[in-house]
C-alpha cells in the first residue's frame, strides 16, 4: 500500500507529487494519458506559485527558460496604439512546467504512470481502493484526485461541481509558428467589433500561442478552430501581410465554465486544482491556484501521515481551500468581464484582468 495515490499529472498532481516525495512520502502518480503532452495552455507563473517551486527546487530550471517579463504591443482595427510593459511572474509554457516537475519527481524516485485510469474508489477507515479502468487495484492511505475540470474522483463521489457554463466556445487557441512576426512583443490585435487575435511569443521555442474569437459561418455559428480558420481571422483582425501561420502542434476552444466542488474532501479522498474549481482564464489564476492547493494538500497530509489524523488535521485542507476557491471564482469572471468590455477601447488589452478590481 502507498501512502499517497495521485490521479492526475498535470501542474496540481506533479507540484503535491513533488511535494509529498520531497518529505519522503511514499507516492504514486497515475495519468490516463499515454504520454506528456506538449500544449502552451496555462503560461504565466505568478510569485506565490514561484515560491513553491522554489522550495521543490524546480524554479532554477523555469527561470533559465522562462521569460520575467513582457510587453502587450495593442492594435485597434490594424492600427498600433501602444505598448505596456508588464511584470509576468514568469510566462513559460504549461507543458515545460509539468516537464521540469516531472524530472524533479524522478530525480525524488517517483515516475508518472502512464495509460492509467482511474476508474472507481472505495474507502474505509484504513484507507482507499482504487480500481483502474484495466482491471489494476491500487491500494493507498489517501487518494488525492488531481484529474482536471471534467474530474472523475469527483464524479465517483457524487460532488456536485456549482455553478454556469457556456455552450459556445469564447475562445480558439492553438500553438503555431509565425515566421517573421517579431518575437519580442505579445501581440494584441483587436477590433471595434469586440473580436481579436492574441499571439504570444513561448519562451524556449519557436511558436506562439494563439487566442482569438472563433470565425463564424454566415448563420453567426461559430466555426471549429483550425489552421485555416486561423490564418483567416489573422489576416482580417491582424491585417499583416506576408505572415503564415505553420505547424500547429496544439489547437483546442475554450468555453467559459465558472464552477466549483461543494466540498472538497469525502474520508481519506481529496480534490485539488481543476478538480475542484474552474474558471475563466482572465488573471491567470486557474493553474496558480491549483498549485496553491496542491501544497495546502501536501501539508494536511503530511500532518495526517506523521502525526495523529484526526478529523481536525483533514479538514484543514478543506477550510483553508474551499473560501479561496470561492474568492478566485467571483474575482476572475469579473476580470473576464473587465477585460471583454475593456478591449473595445483603443489600446486596452490583457493587463486589465490583471489589475485587482
Ligand atoms: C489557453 C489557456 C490559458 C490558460 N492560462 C492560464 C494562466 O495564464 N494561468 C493559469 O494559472 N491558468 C491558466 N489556464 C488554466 C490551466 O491550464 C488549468 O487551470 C490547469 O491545467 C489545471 O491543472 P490541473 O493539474 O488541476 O488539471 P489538468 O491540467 O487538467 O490535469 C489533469 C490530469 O488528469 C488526468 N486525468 C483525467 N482523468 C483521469 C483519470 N480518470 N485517471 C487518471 N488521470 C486522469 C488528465 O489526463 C490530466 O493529465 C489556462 C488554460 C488555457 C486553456
């Protein structure tokens, strides 16, 4: 029996990995995945997750990658307007941050399990059964459910996930080159419409990450995201003639979810990250905050694996994430909103979901 059974490896499940294995707890860590993806996604560190990793030791490896800071160059309707400096944390992909835990993990003697997928839990007082989707039993003292937004711990435990979501994709985002776009700026292009594209230069490769409103057909329906449909909504909101978007190795849609777990512990099961809370992308908080409660989880376990684990000692995780989880759903859908009315003015852009209202 291990300790600690992590489902899920992206940034919350590899930052408790970590965590847990720096104090010498025994830890296993599952993902359904057959490999590691390689997707910008979640990209700016802010300074409370940059001292985490510290104390992992894994920010020497970031910040010799990453980028401290950088400049949103503005355009309206093809026009320059401005650009503002702004302090980024650290803008480093999603990917080359679960890359560097990873070798942090391995160097601690812990490798992800790849291909495995939890597929039901059942607990007592002496501790969890994890049945995976092949048949494996794993047998742990506690079972942490790192699995992301559509989180299958939470399913299997019946909590209810509150709150709204949106049908229609606000958003297509990908990773593609630009050659010939300057990469020293994060370009910002929007119009009178309300609509725009975002292309972001990604530290340590040749690509950007893209964010634009999606096309839509002549029904007003929006169009699935892919590289034709980028190259198109460049060229109408960019209007830089010459640039082609090439070799996309990630194109997805994002839809506005604003929802969160009722509770975030049943027995010796735990939520953490995605798991628990998800919420639009403005402010940048939705891989911070998950760290965040990824070392809150590595501190209440530790506690209940060293000491006597009363009620008291596992429910401190639940107090102290619940209320945050709640305050960072309020405060990002309104920087969401903040930031859609905002790039209707000339030479307004992201840094406005960054400001505190
Ligand atoms: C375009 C974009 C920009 C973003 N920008 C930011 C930003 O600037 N700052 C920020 O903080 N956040 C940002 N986010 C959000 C961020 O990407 C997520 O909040 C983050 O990925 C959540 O991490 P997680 O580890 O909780 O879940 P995930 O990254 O979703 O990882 C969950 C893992 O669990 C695995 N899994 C799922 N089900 C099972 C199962 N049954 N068994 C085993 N494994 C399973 C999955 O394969 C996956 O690897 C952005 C997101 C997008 C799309």
């Amino acid at each position: 029996m291990t300790d600690v059974l992590i489902a899920g490896s992206g940034p919350t499940g590899l930052t408790l990995a970590c965590d847990l294995a720096q104090r010498g707890i025994a830890v296993r860590v599952i993902d359904r995945r057959t490999e590691p993806h390689r997707e910008s996604r979640g990209k700016g560190l802010l300074p409370g997750s940059l001292e985490i990793f510290q104390e992992l030791g894994v920010l020497e490896t970031l910040a010799a990658t990453g980028s401290g800071s950088v400049v949103l160059r503005k355009y309206f309707d093809g026009e320059h307007i401005n650009d503002t400096p702004t302090a980024a944390g650290l803008l480093i992909g999603q990917w080359q941050i679960e890359e560097a835990l990873r070798d942090r993990l391995a160097e601690l003697g812990v490798r992800v399990e790849y291909g495995a997928e939890l597929a039901a839990i059942t607990q007592n007082e002496a501790g969890v059964r994890a049945e995976l989707a092949d048949g494996t039993v794993i047998g742990a003292r506690y079972l942490a459910g790192c699995d992301g937004g559509r989180s299958t711990t939470r399913k299997l435990l019946g909590i209810p996930f509150e709150g709204s979501g949106e049908e229609e994709p606000a958003m297509v985002l990908g990773d593609v080159g630009a050659p010939g776009l300057s990469r020293d700026v994060w370009h910002q292009w929007f119009t009178s419409e309300g609509s725009g594209i975002l292309l972001c230069p990604m530290p340590g490769t040749d690509s950007f990450q893209l964010q634009a409103s999606p096309e839509r057909d002549e029904q007003g329906e929006p169009l699935p995201p892919s590289l034709e449909s980028f190259q198109r909504l460049f060229d109408r909101h960019a209007r830089v003639p010459g640039i082609r978007l090439t070799d996309p190795t990630w194109i997805s849609a994002w839809r506005v979810n604003v929802r969160m777990a009722t509770r975030i512990r049943e027995g010796r099961v735990f939520l953490a990250g995605d798991a628990a809370h998800v919420q639009p992308i403005a402010g940048g908080l939705g891989m911070n905050t998950g760290i965040q409660d990824a070392a809150a989880l590595g501190r209440t376990l530790a506690a209940a694996l060293t000491g006597p684990a009363g009620e008291e000692v596992l429910d401190r995780y639940q107090q102290e994430r619940l209320p945050v989880a709640a305050e960072v759903l309020a405060d990002t859908a309104e920087r969401y909103e903040r930031v859609r009315a905002a790039v209707r003015t000339p030479g307004q852009g992201t840094e406005v979901g960054m400001e505190r209202a």
